[in-house]
C-alpha cells in the first residue's frame, strides 16, 4: 500500500461539509451558553445543548461514528490483496465505532462509571470512574493495531494516529480534567451548569467529533486506494 497518494477533491469536499456542519452545531451550543452566562436566564434550547442525548449535535455524532463503522466494513467486503488478517481488523474496527456510537445515545459509559463508583470512592481525575478502565484498554488497543497501522498508506496512517489522538484527548483527557474540576468544587450546587464546567464539556464534546471526522477522512483516503477508480472518475 506504500504508494503516492493525492487528497481527491470529492474527498476535500466531503471534509469540508461535514466540518461546516459540525462548526455549525458547535457553534450554536457555545453561542447559546455565552448568551445564558451573560443574561441569567435559565431557558435553554436543549435541541442545541451538544451534552443533552436527544440533541441534534449527539444524533449527528451518532451519525459520524456510524458512518465511520460502516466504512470500515466497507473496506473489508472485497479482495484488495490484503490478508485475511487486516480484513479482519477492519471488521474489529467497524465493530467498535458501531459500540462507539450506541454509547453516544444510551451513556454505557456512564453506566460503567456508576458500577465502578459502588465499588470504590473516586475522585479527581477519575471522578468519572469509567476512565479507569478506558486508560488500560486504549493502550492494549493501540499497540494490539499498530502493526495493521503501519500496513496503510504512510498519510492514512498518520491521518488515523491524529484522529486517534484527538479523539482520546477529548473524550478521556478532557473528562479527567473535568473530573479534577468537579472534585474541587463539589460543593456547588451550581457545578454542572458552571461556566467553566460548560466550557470544558464543550472542548471535549467538540474535539470528539472532530477526531471522527479526521478518521472518516482517513477512510476515504484509502479507499481511493483499494478503488483507484473513485480519483480516475472525471470530476464534476
């Protein structure tokens, strides 16, 4: 797979709608916290609210992951010389980002945490208890994958560490910091509509998506790789 590799502009493009569109939702949420921290007022669109579950920011999450899923399955249906290995480890892939996006809808994690926080007391940085076991699993994962990593296309490579990166950073590193947060100030009875605290969802709300979108982009890029085809194709 180790060839030359041009973006497509069907690729760019698909990339920078969906970008627009999550900008968009992102945007409307912070406008909205902005416009309640300056006013007072306690009314709330919740459509727009990007931590409430029946918002449209979490169904359009729901809707990358899934997307992101499907790609992967996509890549695994035929026979592009690879071993039955890697096509299996797309399928592992597509596997998890269809859990990922579950979860974005029914809070599994959440679940986990409040299993976890029956056992033992946490706090700090593992207030949210379900970091503990995601701080052991991604490591495992990371190096468990990085030899189908490294198998890809040099930029689809790097593309998927970034995305990795990104990811992880907001939905676990951003947690634990909020968790420190919360720790120290958990005898607010105001601390989960805090500015602070709000501002700090927001961050790990907005660089979750953005990590998916940087991994669908990956996923584009090699399957112009697997379907050279799709860059041959005149552009419209």
């Amino acid at each position: 797979m180790r060839m030359l590799y041009e973006n497509s502009t069907k690729t760019n493009k698909i990339i920078f709608s969906l970008v627009v569109a999550w900008l968009t939702l992102w945007l409307a949420n912070a406008i909205q916290d902005i416009t309640i921290w300056l006013t007072g007022t306690s009314a709330k669109i919740w459509v727009l609210d990007l931590d409430f579950e029946e918002s449209f920011y979490t169904w359009f999450s729901t809707v990358m992951l899934s997307a992101a899923a499907f790609m992967c399955f996509f890549l695994s249906l035929k026979d592009h010389g690879q071993t039955k290995n890697v096509r299996t480890q797309w399928r592992i892939l597509g596997s998890l980002f269809f859990l990922l996006s579950a979860d974005e809808m029914l809070s599994f994690h959440e679940r986990i945490s409040g299993m976890l926080s029956t056992s033992f007391t946490t706090s700090g940085m593992f207030e949210f208890a379900w970091v503990i076991p995601a701080l052991i699993i991604i490591p495992i994962f990371f190096f468990l994958f990085f030899p189908f990593i490294r198998h890809l296309h040099t930029h689809v490579s790097y593309t998927i560490i970034i995305a990795g990166a990104i990811f992880v950073f907001g939905a676990v590193g951003m947690e634990m910091i909020a968790g420190i947060f919360i720790s120290e100030n958990n005898s607010q009875d105001d601390v989960f509509t805090s500015p602070m605290y709000r501002f700090l969802v927001n961050i790990e709300e907005g660089l979750e998506v953005l990590g998916v979108i940087v991994f669908i982009k990956a996923l584009l890029m090699q399957a112009e790789i697997y379907f050279p085809e799709i860059q041959k194709r005149k552009e419209p």
